[in-house]
C-alpha cells in the first residue's frame, strides 16, 4: 500500500535521519529500490520524473505497476510514490494517476506565480490525501528540461512557500544535478540553517545527492535535511556493471542475452547503491 511523504518524513526531521529518494525508470529500477527497502526494513519514496513517466508510457501506468509490485513483492514498508520536479499540469494527472506524492517546482518561475500556483496544488493534494513537495532557488543542472545553475534559496522566499502548507520543500543551496565538477564549492550550510530557522520543523529535501560526500550529508541531515534524492548514482552504476557483463562476454555464453539474466547485474548493482544510501542517510530499521 502507498502511503503520503508526510508521515515518514515528519518522523525523519523528530529522529534526525533522512529518507532516501530514489527514482524509478523501469520495472527493475523499481524491484531493486522495493527488495532493498524491505531488507533494511526502511521508508522509501520512489521517484519519477517528467520524463521517466512518459517513458513509461504514462502515470497511470507507473501507479499501477509500482502498487502491483509492492502487493506481489509482500513490502510491508512505507512507501510513497512521489513525482519529482513536475510541472503544474504534471502534477494534476499525477493526481488523477494515483500517486501519493508530488512535487511541485516551480523555482524557475517568478516567486509571486511559484506561490499562486504552489498554493492552488496544496489545496488539490491535501483533497486528495496526497503530500507535496515544492522549490525555492533552482537546483543546478538539467531535470527534463528545466536547467538551473545552483542558485541559493531566498529565506524569506522559503518561508513565503512553506506557510502556504507544503508538507516538504526543496531549497537550492549549491547543490546540483548529475555529476558534480571537480571545482564544486560544495553545500552552502550558511544559507541551509538560514532557511530551516524560517522554516522550522518543516522537513527540508536536498536534490542531486549523488556525489556529496558523506560527511557533507551527515551535516546537511543535522541542520534539518529529511528527503535525500539520489538518482544519476543509480544510472552510473548500472551501466557500469552492464557494461562489464557485456564487455567479459557473458551475453554470448549460453542464453546470457536472455533480458533477465542481461539486465540482472546492473539490478545488482541498484540494490548495492541503495543499500549504501540507505545506511549512510540513517534510514534503516526506521520502517
């Protein structure tokens, strides 16, 4: 059974721990996040981007396949089916999908509609039982299409949406997405514990967490950092192992070419990526 953000990451900010996000792109992307979930006994948010959806032929398609899964795989862990970085009409066929999650972004849009339209979105999820997500300051990098250069979030702009009701809010604070370059500054932790004094207990979601170093993390979940993102490490490390499978030739022996057994090794490596995140963000055990 799905279940909100809410709760979970309610209970993640009180313990000071965070819950990891990873996003889906297929069936075993999605597999590999649930059986490891359920192994560490810990909550888990599945994201899908705009583009992941439509890869998937559509939300409809993607609700019903990840409740199918959870109901066949016995996962008795929450898990919320969330979108990520959706737009305003992307978040309304979500809502009609089934998800039980959204996030609204947007932090490319001028403050004064990011709050109109955030605030019409709050009324419809929380109707609906869902949770929602929403941005302040651009997350650098591209995310179907939306590209930002890591600005910093504005406080004051942070609080402005927090009181609107969002149940989680994302704010820049030089974090980016995909690989990070090798002359990244790092996180700015001064504009971080800015925005969490203006946002209280609200719980504070940090994007592109492939790349940060653990110790940064660690510090960014003590200064109210309870949703972590993850997703290009996932990517990295499949192709990797599927590479490897293929490269050693072992699509060639047998029926090593079968799908099942071709695709297995980077489902491998998934769960080992998210084992990893999970231990590191303190989630395990905290079902």
């Amino acid at each position: 059974m799905l279940v909100t953000a809410k709760e979970m990451l309610d209970k993640a900010k009180a313990g000071h721990y965070a819950v990891g996000h990873f996003n889906i792109n297929n069936l075993e992307w999605t597999k590999s996040i649930l059986a490891v979930a359920q192994e560490l006994n810990s909550p888990v948010i599945l994201g899908v981007s705009e583009g992941a959806g439509k890869y998937m032929t559509g939300y409809k398609t993607v609700a019903a396949m990840v409740k199918a899964m959870i109901e066949e795989m016995g996962i008795t862990v929450p898990v919320a089916l969330h979108l990520d970085h959706g737009s305003y009409e992307g978040c309304k066929k979500c809502i009609e999908a089934g998800f039980s999650s959204i996030m609204f972004d947007g932090s490319h849009l001028p403050i004064e509609e990011n709050i109109e339209k955030t605030k019409e979105l709050v009324k419809l999820a929380h109707e609906n039982g869902m949770s929602i997500e929403a941005e302040v300051g651009s997350i650098g990098g591209e995310e179907d299409g939306i590209i930002g250069a890591g600005e910093f979030a504005d406080p004051e702009e942070c609080k402005k949406i927090a009181d609107l009701g969002v149940d989680f809010l994302a704010a820049g604070i030089g974090n980016i997405h995909g690989k990070y370059p090798a002359n990244w500054p790092g996180l700015n932790f001064d504009v971080l514990a800015k925005v969490q004094e203006k946002t209280g207990t609200l719980p504070l979601v940090l994007h592109g967490g492939t790349g940060i170093p653990a110790d940064m993390i660690k510090k960014a979940i003590t200064l109210g950092v309870s949703k972590i993102n993850v997703n290009t490490e996932c990517q990295l490390a499949f192709a990797d192992a599927t590479r490897k499978y293929i490269e050693a030739g072992k699509d060639l022996e047998g029926k090593g070419f079968d799908p099942r057994k071709l695709l297995a090794p980077g489902a491998e490596a998934i769960k080992d990526t998210v084992r990893e995140k999970i231990e590191l963000f303190g989630s395990a055990n905290k079902a």
